[in-house]
C-alpha cells in the first residue's frame, strides 16, 4: 500500500506561527522582546492554533483512496522516513528556509517530496529540486484527478511539464478535512471566541477576493479574484459533521470575505438556524459587506467574534494601498451595531505603510480606540513576494531572510520608520488599547482559556 507523510514544519520560534493565515504565506506573531512583547508572544502562541487547511484536505482525499497517510510537524518523530513513497511539504514565507533546509536534505537522501502552496509557486525556483516536485495552483486537485500509482512520473521528464487547473473548480468535490485525526495529537485553536469549547474547527465556505487591495494581499494570489461558493448544503452538512463526530460548537470560517455575497451568506444562515445548529463562530469580512438585517441573522445563526480589516485612519495611506473601504462615520456605526447584538470585533490595521509618518501613525492608534471593538491587532505593511508592492520595493527589502516576512517586522526600507521607532510605535499601539480597565476582562478571561485544555 502507498504510504505518504505530510510534512509540515516550522521554525522554532516561540511564538504562534500560522501558515494558513495571509493568503498562505503564513504569519508569526512576534510581538518583541521586551517585556509586554514575551508575554504577548507567550499569549497568542497558547491561544490561537491551526495547520495549513489544503494538508487537511489532502489527508482526506489520500486516506479516501486508502493510501495510508500521516500528519506530522516534526521531522524528528520519524523513525525511518525511506518508509514513506512519498512527502508531501505545504510552503510558505514564515518557515522558507527551514523548508527549504529540510527539502535539500530530504531530496539528497533519495525522498520524493511534493511541495503544495502558494508560495513555492511564487518561488518555484527555491523548491524545485531533483527529488521534488512543486504543485501548481491548488493542490486537492492535483491529488483528486491523478492516478496516485503513477506518481513518479512527477519527477521525471514526463511529469515535469504538468500544469493542471489552478483552482478547484468545485469546491463541494472536496472530502471534510481530517480535523479528528489532526487533534488527536495537535491543537485546534481559536480562544478569543469562547472559553469553554475546547476545539475550534476551522472551516471554509468560499474561496477568493474580487477587491482591490490585491496590490499588497495574497488571497486573491492564492485563490483567484472570483469568488468559488461552496453549496450550502455541503457546508452544513460539513458543521453537522463535526458536531455529532467531535461534539464540536465553535467554527472558524476562513474565507477571505465571508459575506461577500449577501444572498449567500442569508441562504447559509438561514439553514444553520432551520438545522438546529448551537454553534459560535468567528468569520473575517468586510464592513461593506454588512448591514443592519444581516447583522442581526449572522448573530442568531451563532457569530460571536468577527475579524475586520480597517487598516488605516489616514485617507492619503488608504488611497496609496489602494484600500477600498467605507466612509469613518459608517465604519463607526457599523461596529457599534456589532457590539450591541453581541459580536465581538476585532479590528485589523496596518502600520508602516509606505506613504505612512508618525503623525498618520498616531492617528490609526487614536482611531483604534475611538472604534468601538474590542480586540485589536496592528501588523506591518509587507510588500510580499508576488504582489505588486513587492515589484514596487524588491530593492528595498532590508531583511535577509524569508521567514522575516511575518507580518511583523518591517522588511523593507521606510522614508521614516526603522525597526526600532516602529517598536515604538507598536508599543504606543497595544498598550494604548489593552491597558485600559474597559478591555482587561478581555485579556483576562482569554488568559485562563490558555489552561483549560
Ligand atoms: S478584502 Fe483586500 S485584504 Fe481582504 S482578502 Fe480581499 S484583497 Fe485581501
């Protein structure tokens, strides 16, 4: 029987690493190494936890065709790895080199390693080797259409030319990730939402993102600028799944903009409220994407943490990020109705964009809690390989690593913030929001979520 080893590895940094988040090039949360910095570091990294969802789908499609497959994220755990046909390697920016260490010694020692992802196709050149094979587009479908007995092919002349589909043209052709083999030695996480459910099932109902802020993002890089809808059908039946399978209650939808598409989202809410469904939620969207009637049918069909990208305060800094978004009055009223249902928000914003200064700096950090969320998370403009701000900065990029690109650290050479003022800046941001007495239940009731798992 073929048998086949996901593996899925990391640097050993300490803090939460995740490749699925930024369109699959991943990012680290490393908030610093001052004191604030390690205990947030030390924070997120208990709280939050999740693997490449495309390895998950990969291990049900291959344990549907009955090849024996294995999930790991440590090499060392491995007695013999010559047991294996073959390796399968999900890439990304925030552990490049260390999987591009372990290809090199993996290929050399005679083992057949296909690489799935975004960002080896982005830099194909730095994962094709003589014993690898780098999937193209996404990878379910390469796995769902070959004949897996013929799988050598891929490394030889007759295999190399294999462009396949791009995306997966129906996404209900998917099986259900293999989360029950996943948590049966890793963690499922996502504790900002809730304190008593122990796993947080990931869950994805659409693919792609049709807006314009592609200029730095990856999502639609990965899943293309039109939207791919599952059936509702077969997004409920996957929640029914879990929930008699794992007795699972929370779900963490990753589509890039969940309700991007009004009659969707209602026709999805409405069958999880018809079904019965006592589940919670988390969903990342867009405040354009929300009014006063879907607010109110998101809740009862169990929303109870949304993620929004606000970005930045300043419009000279939106206009040059090409960010589309909806006038600051509107934004207000819109979080607002979110908290008084019940939900809630965390706002996202974007430090040490291009066009950004100190002052613009201080006014997203004064706007951050004007806004009436109550999570915030402040990352770095990165100019990503594959974007076009990356063309636009390619001979300013500072940073000698890859895996450097986590979202958190400037990497590229700014007209007025280094490494150190931006430290600063982050400080000023956190502490401004968090310190206050109105979020430290928050924080607190979040800390003891860490131990009861
Ligand atoms: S809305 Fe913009 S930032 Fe969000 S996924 Fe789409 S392109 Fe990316």
């Amino acid at each position: 029987m073929l048998k086949i080893l996901i593996l899925d590895i990391y640097p050993s940094d300490n803090w939460r690493l995740v490749k699925d988040t930024a369109g699959g090039y991943g990012t680290g949360n490393n908030f610093g190494t001052n004191y604030l910095g390690k205990i947030m570091n030390f924070f997120v990294g208990k709280t939050i936890s999740m693997p490449p969802m495309s390895a998950l789908y990969i291990y049900s499609i291959l344990k549907q065709k009955k090849i024996l497959v294995k999930y790991t994220k440590k090499i060392e755990q491995i007695k013999n790895i010559s047991d294996y046909d073959f390796v399968v390697m999900p890439s990304s920016i925030i552990a490049h080199e260390t999987e591009v260490s372990a290809l090199k010694k993996l290929t050399n020692l005679g083992v057949k390693v296909f690489i799935i992802g975004i960002f080896a196709n982005v830099k194909k050149e730095a994962y094709q080797m003589k014993n690898s094979f780098v999937i193209p587009g996404e990878p379910e479908t390469f796995f769902l259409e070959n004949d897996l007995d013929n799988l050598n092919k891929f490394f030889n002349n007759e295999g190399r030319s294999y462009f396949g589909k791009p995306f997966v043209a129906n996404l209900d052709d998917l099986p259900f990730p293999s989360w029950d083999e996943y948590i049966k030695d890793y963690s499922l996480k996502n504790n900002f939402l809730s304190f008593n459910n122990k796993d947080a099932i990931p869950i994805v109902a659409t693919r792609g993102c049709p807006y314009s802020c592609f200029h730095y993002c990856t999502y639609p890089l990965q899943q293309g600028r039109s939207v791919r809808f599952r059936s509702v059908n077969n997004v409920v039946n996957e929640i029914k799944h879990w929930v008699k399978l794992l007795s699972a209650k929370k779900f963490v939808f990753r589509d890039p903009v969940f309700s991007i598409n009004r009659k969707y989202t209602v026709a999805l809410c409405e069958e999880i409220i018809k079904q019965g469904l006592k589940i919670e939620f988390l969903i990342e969207t867009h405040l354009n994407n929300l009014d006063d009637e879907l607010i109110n049918l998101l809740f009862r069909a169990g929303l109870r943490l949304i993620y929004i990208g606000v970005e930045f305060a300043d419009n000279g800094v939106l206009k040059d990020n090409k960010r589309f978004t909806i006038e600051k009055d509107s934004q207000y009223q819109i979080i607002k109705k979110l908290e008084k249902k019940g939900i809630m928000v965390k706002s996202m914003f974007m430090l040490a964009n291009p066009e950004d200064n100190e002052q613009t700096t201080m006014d997203t950090i004064k706007y951050s809690n004007l806004l009436p969320n109550q999570l915030v998370q402040f990352s770095v403009f990165t100019p990503y390989p594959g974007t076009p701000a990356f063309k636009q900065f390619e001979n300013d990029i500072v940073v000698n690593k890859m895996e450097e690109f986590n979202q958190y650290n400037l990497v590229y050479k700014h007209k007025i913030f280094n490494e150190q003022l931006l430290n600063k800046y982050k400080q000023i941001a956190y502490k401004n929001f968090y310190f206050d007495i109105k979020k430290l239940y928050i924080v607190f009731k979040t800390f003891v979520s860490i131990f009861r798992k």
